[in-house]
C-alpha cells in the first residue's frame, strides 16, 4: 500500500481541521500538522509550507474559537521560522485581533508584537548588511501599520479589558521602538540579543524612513496622552496603564 507524502498528510489533516464536524478530530488534526512543521529546532521545508499555507488561512473563518486560537500559534511559528510568510499572516492577525472570542484575540495581538519587532529588526539588518531590503518585509510593513491604527481602535471600543490592555502593549511597544536612543550606538547584528535602535536606521532605507517613523510614533504618543483629558472616559486600569 502506497503511504502519502508529509505534504499530502499534512494537506489532509488541514482539510479535516476544516471540514471534520467533531471539535476533537479538528483540533488533533491541526495539532499534528504544528507537530510535523516544528517537531525540531529547523524551519519547515517552505515548500510543503507554501501549499499549506492557503488552506490554514481559511481556518481564520472557522466557527470554533480554539480552531482560531491554534491557527494563530500556528502562524506565529510560521512567521517567526518563515520571516516571507509574513505578508500572508498579518492579514489573518489583524482579522483574529477583533475576533469575538477574547482569548483569539489577545493570543492575535501578542503573536502581532512578536512579529512586529522581529521584523523591525529583520529589515534594518537586511539594509545595513545588503543595502537592500526584500519586498516581503516592505509589505509585512505596510501591514503592520494598519495592525497599529487597528490598535488604536480596539483600545477605544468596548471591548473586553484584557483584549484593550494588549492593545495598548501594542501600540507602547510601537512608540518605544521608535524613540532613539543616544547611549547605544551600536549598529544591527544578527543574532545579537539586545533591543532595536531606531538610531541603526539610515536616512536612505527604503521602508523604515527614521525621521517619518520617530514622528509617526511621537503623534501616536501624544494621541495617547490626549486619551487622559476630560472628554474621554477610560475604565481605571487603562488610564492607569496610560499614564505608566
């Protein structure tokens, strides 16, 4: 008897993970599909991952909260292992970030901030090693400036207090990143664990424009600062994470 290829196993688990009536089968068959792309320490071969990666998308539209919940783990293991992936799961994060179950939404923002400063990182050692960045990352960005206006809203909308206050991490993580600072002057390394400088960032990079970003993330700043006055009434905790 013939036995299927990995890709023809995992394409098959998907579609019972999408398909199948019973929770339990949709959630064993997702969980092995995560088990097969990161069972070690290597990426996944990106060819099985490109025909995957189509069909774990349509899971953002799936009817069981933990189906949504294990496809965004999924595609933060993805998009931190496949940086190109990328481009195609931000979509799904920004979607998943406003889902109705509180919990796909917050682990939707928490695997956001994850990416967003992996890839921070990624395009400024991409230009100062290569004088280039790759189209990949200038339309991840594109997306993550979307995912921070999204941000922005979600911290205003009557949403549940968990889900707001990431949001707000969020949109901190997005001013911190990109205010300089002058005690490091190091610039971008590979591997190197220590955090992002907006200093790194050449005036000629073609995505990350220092000057435009450091006053993208000031105005941002001060729109959170303005959250504070009389006219808005935030609940307690986020007019306390506000002001911290």
């Amino acid at each position: 008897m013939a036995t299927n290829s990995p890709r023809e196993l995992a394409l098959s688990l998907v579609s019972a993970a999408r398909d199948h009536p019973d929770l339990t089968v949709k959630l064993s068959s997702l969980r092995q599909v995560k088990d097969m792309l990161f069972s070690t320490e290597q990426p996944p071969p990106s060819s099985i991952v490109a025909d995957l990666v189509p069909y774990l998308v349509e899971l953002q539209f799936s009817n069981e909260r933990l189906v949504r919940k294990l496809l965004v783990e999924i595609c933060e293991e993805i998009g931190l292992k496949l940086l190109d992936y990328s481009p195609v799961l931000m979509p799904v994060l920004l979607l998943l970030s406003k889902d109705d179950d509180p919990g796909v939404a917050r682990q939707s923002i928490l695997t956001s901030m994850k990416f967003f400063s992996t890839i921070v990182e990624e395009m400024a050692f991409q230009f100062h090693q290569h004088d280039k960045v790759e189209r990949w990352a200038g339309e991840v960005w594109t997306w993550i400036v979307k995912y921070k206006d999204a941000m922005y809203s979600t911290l205003i909308e009557p949403l549940s207090m968990g889900t707001r206050l990431l949001a707000l991490k969020f949109l901190e993580m997005y001013v911190l990143v990109f205010a300089p600072d002058t005690n490091d002057s190091d610039n971008p390394t590979e591997g190197k664990d220590h955090a992002f400088n907006i200093s790194w960032v050449s005036t000629s990079h073609p995505v990350l424009d220092p000057v435009a970003v450091t006053a993208e993330s000031n105005k941002f700043l001060f729109s959170l600062v303005d959250l504070l006055g009389p006219k808005n009434s935030l609940p307690g905790p986020l007019t306390i994470a506000v002001v911290n």
